[in-house]
C-alpha cells in the first residue's frame, strides 16, 4: 500500500484547505467505502483539488480524508462541512492527533511527534537548532539522521530557502 500523505496545507491566492487522514480514525473512509458524510460534500470548487489530487487519493481515486477544513481569502473564520460526528469518540476524525504541531508548534511537540511517528529516539537539541534556524551544519543532520549528509539536503535547503553552514 503506499504511504498517505497524513496532512497537508495547501495556501493559494482563494485561500487555504486544510486536509488530514488518520488510518485509525473512526471516520476512516475505509470504514464506509468512502469518506464520512459532511466531510467533503461543503468543500468549494476553488479548493475540490486539494482533496481530489491524486497524491491524496487512493488507488481506486477515492480522496483519503478524516478531516478537512479550509478559510477563502472572503471568509471570516474557517468552515468545515456539515458533520454528524459519532457519539462518545474523542478525535473522530483524528484533527487532534494530526495537527497537534499547528496549535503547538514548539521543538518539543516535533520531537513527540517524530519519536512516535518514526519509533526512533529524536535528539532534541538538533531540533531545537533548526526551530530556531540556525545555519545548518553536518553535526546537526547526522544528530537528527546519520545516513545524510549536507551534500544529500543542499538541493532541498536550496528550494526551502534554509541556512547551512555550507553556504
């Protein structure tokens, strides 16, 4: 099976969707063969493609969602769709787990979130040293990754726009 993107933001000049799947989400579409009512239905036409993309969609082209949400640059607060969520199910839709790092988005929660995710132990300093973006070194990678180097990362430290010591 390939690996789902579990979250993803798209910002665009009509504004902002917000899109998670949780695989052990109650509102699973696995669960019904499709994902829950109300999830999608309300979405406008000018964000359909950021749950329609087919790097979030299964192989059947079936969009892999729990939870969506999206503000147009009109609106004045954010919308969802019109949910009947299950009784007595804390994070149905997984919101609470998968965008734990929007409401929190310290050194700390990343290295919870990593360490669970990827069942590794994340050194948090190196962490720390990159929220805080400092120039990254070769020290810093190999603490958070030993099998890259600065060489592996320039082309994306490039695109993202990132320091490195290396110029």
């Amino acid at each position: 099976m390939p690996v789902r993107v579990p979250a993803a933001v798209v910002f665009s000049p009509e504004g902002v969707c917000i899109r998670g799947f949780d695989h052990e989400a109650v509102m699973s579409p696995y669960g019904d063969d499709g994902p829950w009512p109300g999830v999608l239905d309300s979405v406008p036409e000018v964000f359909r493609h950021c749950v329609t993309e087919p790097a979030f969609c299964d192989e059947g082209g079936m969009p892999v969602v729990t939870a969506c949400l999206w503000r147009a640059t009109g609106d004045d607060r954010r919308r969802v769709g019109e949910i009947d969520y299950p009784d007595g199910v804390s994070d149905p839709d997984g919101a609470a787990h998968l965008f734990a790092l929007l409401v929190e988005p310290s050194a700390e929660a990343f290295r919870r979130f990593a360490e669970d995710y990827y069942e590794i132990s994340v050194d948090l300093d190196a962490v720390r040293h990159v929220y805080a973006l400092h120039p990254l070194t070769q020290p810093v990678v190999t603490a958070l990754n030993a099998d890259v180097t600065m060489k592996d990362l320039a082309d994306d430290l490039a695109a993202a726009r990132y320091p490195s010591a290396a110029g």
